[in-house]
C-alpha cells in the first residue's frame, strides 16, 4: 500500500524534503533506528540518481510504501536516455553507497522514464 | 620544522627591542608557517566546511600566543598556542553555529542518547523508532525533532572523547576500488575515525549498531558522523 506519493521539482533544495518524509514513513514502518536513517540515505541517493538522468524541466516522482520492518521506494523521472550507462562506473562511490544499503535495487528505464526501485529493511 | 627552541628563539627576537618593523613581519610570518599545521589539525576535529575562515582564525590565535607566551616557563610554544587556536574557533563556531537548535531539542537529544543506550544494554539491539520513543518517554513528534536536531548537527567539540578516538589503521582499500576514485581527495580529508567508520559501513559493510558497539560509541553519533561524511563526499563531487 502507498504510505506517501510526492512529486518535486529537479533541484538540490528538495532534498531534504525527501529525507524528512523518508524519516517520518521509515518511523510508521517501525524501522530499527539505523535502517530508519539508512531509509532516508537511500531515498536521498535515489533522488540523485533521478536528478542525473532527469530529462531537463522534468519532476521527480516518489512513491513510499511499508511493511513492518522494510521501507520501500519506487522513483521515477523522465529521462531521455535510450539505454542506461554502466551504473558502478557513473555513479562511482554513490553507487557502492546505495547498493550497500538496500536490500532490494532496481534501476531501469521504461517508458521514457528512468526509475529507481529500492527496499530498506531492518537486520534484526 | 622548527624545534621548540628555535621557535622560542624567534619569539625572543621578535620581542627584542632593536627588531625592525620588516623582521618583525618576517618571524611572526615564519611562526605562523610553522604552526600551519597545528592549525589545521584543530579544524579538522571540528567537521565544518568553513576552512578558511577558521585558518584565519587559527592565525589569529598564534599571533595571540606570540604576545602571550611566557619563554620563562617550561612549556612548548605548540602547546600554549593550540589553547589559543582552539579558543578563536570554539568562540567563533559557538557563536556563528548555522543551525542553533532550541534548548528543549538539545536537551531531548541527551535524553534520546541515554534512552538508546540503556534500550541497547538491556536488549542487546537498536530501538525501533516507536520502541525509543517510548523509553525515552517522549512522543513522536519529539523524537522526530531530536533525530532531526541530532543529523543537523555537524559541529563535533574538541571536548568529545570520540574525537580523541585511537584509530589504529586506515582503509587501503579505497585505493583499489574505482568506485571511490572520485572522493578519494575528499576522504583523505577525513579525520581517522570518519575515515574508519565509512570504512567499516561500506567496505566492511557493517550495520550502524554494529560500528557503534565496536568503536564504544552511541549509534546516533554514528549517525551523525556518517551523515556528515557522506554530505562532505558529496560536496565534493558537486564541487569539482
């Protein structure tokens, strides 16, 4: 079930939006405290994955869903690419940062848009 | 690099009345060289991104020590400088902090710290948010504000023992990985225990409660620590 959808403008500004309403879902989720703050890492790597691939002028797009214990995220922007670049070597330490703290990561285009899927869960 | 003596020879120069105006510039200029890096060890156990304005004030501070400096005692100008270094950038960042966080938050904070702590003894695991909430006899809507409070914060005091951690090894394996080529200038930046915590979250892949029961630290400060390096990484990126 979505908890919370929200669309935002392409700019660094919104970030912290996005961490914030990662926090307050993650929490609804009753997430162990370090997978709560690695729910809002991860929705903040994703954002930027989005803003790196975002066709110009396009918003982006986040969709927050839970279960006990995991948070999940489904992001999408509009994107022009045809086929994506070798993840690890553009996104460089991002990468290593986001695939380390997420037990679920998907990152495909379809439809014209680029979409990022992750799941944050607790290690109990 | 200077030796004590030498340095207190300088000083003793400088206050020698039969120094001109142009030597004088030149030994306080050498002073200062010579404790570029003492200035630059103290700014690092602060994580802020406002470097140059606190080398200035480092300066500042040598240049107080110089005045101040008693040759007659038995102590290394270092020493009695990095007392005045430290004092112009503790004032400055007490009293120009870009985020001031209200008193009933600070204090939460303290109060959420204690709350994780004792949970984590007795359960031998992290709190859930609700859970932490309930033990640090706070609602939700002030734990929100003290978990806010706590990731906003960046400045680390010199007086915090965790700043004083002993780091025995670094990460060399940041050196084969390409992923991190691109940060590898800002993470030698790092102080050894920032650089030991991304290390042991992202290499070693450890959990956050892990790091802290490792490192004898609470999993907030953790937290916080890796909050801020991954802000400094990233800025870094954004910067070049």
């Amino acid at each position: 079930m979505t908890e919370v959808s929200v669309c935002v403008p392409n700019a660094p500004e919104y970030l912290r939006v996005i961490r914030q309403i990662a926090m307050v879902v993650g929490a609804k989720a009753d997430l162990l405290l370090d997978a709560l703050d690695e729910g809002q890492l991860a929705s903040d790597e994703a954002a930027n994955i989005l803003m790196k691939f975002a066709e110009p002028g396009a918003s982006l797009n986040f969709e927050w869903e839970t279960e006990p214990g995991v948070l999940h995220l489904r992001a999408r922007t509009r994107c022009s690419l045809s086929h994506l670049p070798d993840l690890p070597a553009t996104l460089g330490y991002a990468w290593v940062i986001i695939s380390s703290i997420t037990s679920k990561l998907e990152i495909f285009l379809e439809n014209g848009e680029v979409h990022v899927d992750l799941s944050v869960e607790s290690a109990i | 690099m200077l030796t004590a003596g030498a340095v207190n020879e300088l000083i003793r120069e400088l206050r020698s009345p039969d120094v001109t105006a142009a030597r004088t510039d030149e030994l306080k200029s050498e002073i200062i060289a010579e404790h570029q890096g003492l200035i630059h060890h103290f700014i690092r156990l602060y994580d802020v991104q406002v470097v140059e304005d606190l080398v200035q004030l480092g300066t500042i501070g040598v240049l107080a020590a110089i005045d101040k400096f008693d040759l007659d005692r038995q102590v290394a100008f270092a020493t009695f400088a990095g007392v005045r270094i430290r004092g112009e950038i503790s004032h400055y960042l007490r009293d120009n902090a870009t985020i001031r966080i209200p008193r009933s938050v600070q204090s939460h904070i303290k109060v959420v710290r204690t709350a994780q702590d004792t949970f984590v003894a007795q359960h031998n695991q992290l709190p859930t948010f609700v859970q932490l909430a309930i033990h640090a006899d706070l609602n939700r809507s002030e734990l929100f504000d003290a978990m806010q409070a706590n990731q906003s914060t960046h400045l680390f005091s010199l007086d915090d023992p965790e700043t004083y951690l002993d780091i025995p090894a670094t990460h060399s394996e940041y050196e084969f990985v390409d992923e991190w080529a691109s940060v590898r200038p800002a993470i030698d930046q790092l102080a050894p225990l920032e650089r030991k915590i991304l290390g042991m979250r992202f290499i070693e892949q450890k959990r956050q409660g892990e790091i802290a029961q490792e490192l004898g630290m609470n999993q907030m400060a953790v937290s916080r620590r890796l909050n801020s390096i991954l802000e400094r990484l990233r800025h870094h990126v954004t910067a070049v």
